[in-house]
C-alpha cells in the first residue's frame, strides 16, 4: 500500500507535464485542451476553446469527444492534481499524446493567459427564475436575454402599473419609468404599482420603490419629465421596447413618432370604461399608430381626463396583455399581435381580433412620410375614446 502522496510521485513520472505557457502554445499548434473540473468551477471561469469533462465522467465520453487516440490533449485541472491523475488514466486508454498542465487553471490564470467567464444566472436567480427554466422555449438563455432587456413604460397609470409588476417580476433587467405625475388617491382604484402612503409623491419613485421591491434585479430609471418632442428621441433611445401605457392623445402620437423614426417596437394599449385594446407596432413590419388612427379625435369629440371613467380591474387584463406581447418580443417567440388589433369587451368577456396592415399612405411610416421629426401636438388632457377601427380584410 502506498499513500497517496507516493502514488501522485508515482503518476507524475509516468505522464508528461507542461507548464501553462508551453500548454498555450501547444493549443496554438492544435492540441485540445480538456479541461477536467467541476461544472462549477468551469462556470465560473475556463479557457477559451476547452473541452470540458468532468473527471468523473472521463473514461465515460473522451472516446466519444475524442475518436482519435493519437490525438494531442493537454488536460488541466484547477492546480494540477486531477489532471495528472487523468492523464494517466487516459494513457490506459490507450491515448498516445497526452499532457497535464502543471499549476491547472490558477496558474494558467496567474500567467495572465486569457480565460472566459461564462454569463449564468446565480443560484439565487436561479431559484427566483425557476418556473421560467423549466419552460424550454425560456430557459436560461432566456432568462438571460430579459435581464438584458430594456423596456420603457410610457405612463406609470392604470396600463403602467401592471405591466411594470409583471415585467419586474419576470426578470426584465431595466424598466424605465416616464411620468410626470404625482400619485393621487383617485389613481389607487387601479394603479397598483403606488399605494396610499405614496400619494402625493412622484408617481416614477414610488413606481421605483415597489419595483425594486418585488425583484431587486430590475434596475428601474426615472424620467420624471413629460415627454415632448424636444426629449423625446434621447429618452427612448436606450430602449429595446416600449410600453404604451399613455392615456392621452398626445403622448400616443408622439411617441408613435418617434418609436418608427428609430426603428423600435411599440406594445400598444389603450382603456376606456369596459373596453380595451392592444397590439404590437414594429415599424415597416406592420402598422403604426397613426396608421390605424391617422389624426388625433378633435378634442370635443374625446373625454377629457376628468371626465374619463373607467372599471378598475380593466386595465390589469389590458396592461397584462401588454406585458406578455413585451416579454415574447424579447424571447422572440410565438405570434406577436404584430398586424393586429385585439380588443376587450368587460362586459361580454369577450375578445375580438382585426387584422389590420401598414397604410403607405402614413405620414410617418408610409412610403413618403411627412413626419421626419417628433413634433409635439397642443397639449391638453383628453383620453384616447374608443375608437372604431378602420375595416380592413
Ligand atoms: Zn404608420
């Protein structure tokens, strides 16, 4: 019986050892380098081009990896001991050419040689995210892809607050928030991003405030400006999607106007009293805004705010719609309300779809546009009436 010490002394002269720089420069003259830690450790860092198996599992799949036996492998662990231990085992195989990097991936590390850390969820976003990796069409990858995301609401209000919750709670990495409001105790009926003791305070802190709350991966930005033609470009600019979430006219052309200047996608919605509608605006793939409603409802003819009413829980489905139409948008799976209109009908429960198609008549989509830059319409607080839609086959 010999100690462990003596067997390692033992396997040491039986296999051939190189030094990080020799096991780069034999990579560079098309060695493959096995890398045989743990999944772990590979995670959290590896070199670039390795071939990765565990040690456990090595006599199992280097056949399977690596067919062809004269090969040249240089295996590695994190400091040297495993790898030469396999290399022996692999010579047993019957593997001809075969090293073990002295000092493993810590030295290879202190060398300054290069290295890839792989992006992966921690394992507190991993139990956070759990019902999300186990749906194959979002797994990590996915997942991975929300956090990155960029979504803007435009509007912390009734479509606002539920999309936000939603998004956060998903994992979407920034949501940023425009709004120019204070929360009023009228909001409460159905914006349910702000509560009682945040009436009075900016609507986007106290938006800020319970998002960060429910998912402290979500970076919230405030914008506590209104949108006007003169902000509107660089506030959207950052942004992969946005989120209508506006209650009035002014805002739903301005930044339809903007979204197609810059190419981005718009989930659109809108609410009043029973009814709701949605759809997904992608710029030259489908219609706009203005081509479903080419000019603003005259004033007289649209309630004003003050006037507006609407069912409180409406806007939840609505906002929800919303935020689902974002999420696949960003996942870039399944049918896309692109090119058309759902609508919502509380009071029947019922919905309905049109189809509806890019006008090349468009003033600012169309085949010559008239709109080349956002231009702010006379401001005033008359909600968006429900509209009926331009038939279309
Ligand atoms: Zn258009």
């Amino acid at each position: 019986m010999s100690t462990f010490k003596e067997l390692l002394r033992q396997v040491k002269s039986e296999i051939r050892e190189v030094s990080a720089e020799e096991a780069r420069a034999r990579a560079e003259r098309g060695a493959t380098i096995v890398d045989v830690r743990e999944a772990d450790e590979w995670e959290k860092g590896h070199i670039p081009g390795a071939l990765f198996i565990p040690r456990g599992f090595l006599e199992l799949r280097i056949e399977e990896k690596v067919p062809d036996k004269s090969r040249e492998l240089v295996l590695h662990c994190a400091g040297g001991t495993r790898s030469a231990l396999a290399a022996r085992a692999l010579q047993d195989l019957g593997y001809t050419n075969v090293s073990s990097m002295a000092g493993g991936y810590g030295r290879w590390k202190e060398a300054g040689l290069p290295v890839a850390v792989p992006r992966t969820l921690t394992a507190e976003q991993k139990e956070r995210y759990s019902r999300h990796l186990k749906v194959p069409e979002i797994g990590e990858e996915g997942q991975l892809r929300l956090l990155d995301a960029k979504v803007l609401l435009v509007g912390a209000g009734g479509l606002g607050c539920p999309a936000g919750l939603y998004l956060a709670a998903a994992g979407v990495g920034t949501l940023g928030v425009a709004d120019f409001d204070v929360v009023d105790l009228s909001n409460l009926q159905r914006q349910v991003l702000h509560t009682n003791a945040s009436v009075g305070r900016p609507k986007t802190e106290s938006a800020e405030a319970t998002l960060k709350a429910l998912n402290p991966d979500v970076r919230v930005v405030r914008h506590d400006d209104r949108l006007e033609a003169h902000n509107v470009m660089d506030l959207i600019a950052p942004y992969d999607v946005l989120i209508d979430g506006s209650d009035n006219f002014s805002t739903k052309y301005l930044v339809n106007d903007a979204a197609v200047l810059q190419g981005k996608t718009i989930v659109y919605g809108s609410i009043f009293r029973f009814e709701g509608q949605a759809s997904v605006f992608v710029p030259r793939q489908g219609p706009c805004y203005r081509c479903l409603f080419p000019e603003p409802t005259p004033p007289e003819l649209a309630p004003s705010c003050d006037e507006a009413g609407v069912l409180g829980v409406l806007p939840g489905v609505v906002g929800l719609i919303q935020a689902t139409e974002a999420i696949k948008v960003i996942l870039g799976i399944g049918q896309s309300l692109r090119g058309r209109l759902l609508t919502y009908d509380a009071l029947e429960m019922s919905f309905r779809e049109y189809r509806v198609q890019r006008d090349p008549r468009c003033a600012v989509c169309g085949d010559q546009p008239t709109i080349v830059k956002p231009a702010d319409l006379e401001w005033s607080c008359h909600i968006e009436p429900r509209r009926e839609v331009p038939a279309q086959a």
